[in-house]
C-alpha cells in the first residue's frame, strides 16, 4: 500500500521529531541540524527469513557503537 521510500521517510521524521522534543540540545550539534542521512537500505526477506531472525540481526547492529551521551540515549527496542 505504501512505498519503501514513502515509509522510511515518515519513521525517520517521527523518530527525528521525538528525538528534538526530548533533547532539545542535540540539534544544536549536528552537522546542519540533521539527524538522520539522506540516504537508507531496503532488502527482501527470502524463504529462510523471519521475524526472530531478522529481529536478531538489527539488535546485534551497532555492537561496537560507543555511546557518547548515554544520559540522553532512548530505546528503540
């Protein structure tokens, strides 16, 4: 019903949003006053995918990420 792009651009301006409401002071230092790129990657899921294992792959995401103001870091999941 929707496209990817049409998708992705409403959760990036959602998460955005909330992300400016609560944290005022985050925009102020990013570059431009973005938080999220432009750009995103969209992928199908074949036959030996599912919702377990796709799930498993996004939080194992970002495993080295340091956290630089852990004070202020929100839970997506």
């Amino acid at each position: 019903m929707y496209s990817v792009k049409k998708i992705v651009q409403v959760i990036k301006s959602l998460t955005a949003k909330e992300i400016f409401r609560r944290c005022p002071h985050v925009k102020k230092v990013l570059w431009g006053g973005e938080f999220w790129s432009d750009v995103y990657f969209a992928s199908t899921v074949g036959t030996h995918g599912n919702e377990k294992i796709i799930g498993n792959y996004v939080k194992g995401q970002g495993g080295d990420y340091q956290k630089l103001h852990s004070d202020y870091q929100l839970a997506l999941f």
